[in-house]
C-alpha cells in the first residue's frame, strides 16, 4: 500500500469589493471559501492579520452596509 499524502486545502481566494477602485486606498478583501466562517483582512497588509466572522453575522453586516435589511 502507497503512502499518498491527502490534498491540503486550497489557497484561499481573496476578492475585494467592487466600490474600492484602482486607487488602493481603505480596502478589504473577504474570501467565501471556508464552509462556516468569513474571513476578511486588509487589502494593503495580505499577509497581516486576519479576521474571521460568521457567516449569519457577515451577512447581517453587508445587509446593514447596502440598507436591505429591515429593521424592527
């Protein structure tokens, strides 16, 4: 029997919002590949730090950003 090494995760793909614009500036770059957890980070620092958020709560964030949620 072969010891065959299981496939690691892939890398994550880190997009960035389509109101940022080419000028750099206040960035953030999420990623949606983990089944559970948003993480987001900074556009300038890609291999600084990083935050995680879960996925209800994301989604609560931008609803609150763009205005569609409805409030109570």
């Amino acid at each position: 029997m072969r010891n065959t090494p299981e496939p690691g995760p892939h890398p994550a793909a880190w997009r960035k919002s389509t109101y940022s614009g080419g000028s750099g500036g206040n960035c953030l770059e999420v990623t949606d590949t983990h089944p559970s957890l948003i993480p987001v980070r900074d556009s300038k620092t890609p291999l600084g730090p990083t935050l995680a958020f879960r996925r209800e709560a994301w989604s609560t964030f931008v609803e609150d950003l763009k205005g569609t949620r409805s409030r109570t």
